[in-house]
C-alpha cells in the first residue's frame, strides 16, 4: 500500500515556520477566511497541510506566498524554520523602510537653532 505523505495541521506549520508569533495568532488569520491552501480558501485551523502544498496569506501590510518544502519536528531558530518553505513571491521592501542617510554637519556636535529651522526648511521642501 502507498505511503501517505506526512501532514501536520496548517496553524501549527505557521506558527513552527515563524511566520507568526503564536499558534493562536496563525489560528485567527486563518479562521478569519484569510487563508488559502493551492488556492482554495480555508477557514479551519486544523486543515492538513504537507510538502508540496502553496500557502497565499496576508503577513502584515505584505500577501505572501509560500511553498511547504517540509514538516518541521520543532519551532527551531530562524535559519531551521527557513528551511522549512520556499517563498515563491518574496516581499519587496517599501519606501518609506528606506531610510535616507543622515545630514552631515560641517560645524562640531549639535546643530544651533537657526540651523535646525534650516534643515526643516530644507526638508520641508524635499517632502512636497
């Protein structure tokens, strides 16, 4: 007889992957609808899941989209849980995570007030 493949519950995975900070937490996102599993909408958190299976969820202000590679035997640090899935549409960093560097003063230590009012004008200026 075939072998079955091994399954694990979905809100378990989630959360041994590191991709939410409690089972709870993956057990609400999921029970919430805003789950799906090879693009079929799943609402229960006790769903199978197993190798081979494409996750789509909401992570943050980030969809993402997961291919389980294996089951893991623990929540282990995050190059184990890594491990574990391939992200088939990686986020891609937004604008505003950019940070620009920061101003350069020609004088020594802090800035006068006169001087500050002038980086705010400055910066003022590169907002509009």
């Amino acid at each position: 007889m075939a072998e079955a493949s091994p399954k694990i519950r979905l809100d378990k995975w989630l959360w041994q992957a590191r991709f939410f900070k409690t089972r709870s937490l993956s057990a609400k996102v999921i029970s919430g609808g805003h789950m799906r599993v090879n693009s079929q909408k799943i609402a229960k958190p006790a769903y199978a899941v197993g190798p081979g299976d494409v996750l789509t969820f909401p992570q943050a202000r980030d969809v993402r989209v997961i291919k389980i590679k294996a089951i893991g035997e623990r929540r282990g640090p995050a190059p184990e849980a890594q491990a574990l899935y391939e992200d088939l549409d990686p986020p891609k960093p937004r604008e505003r995570d950019i940070v620009p560097p920061a101003p350069r003063y020609e004088g020594q230590g802090r800035p006068t007030k006169r001087e500050r009012r002038q980086l705010d004008l400055k910066r003022s200026d590169l907002l509009d």
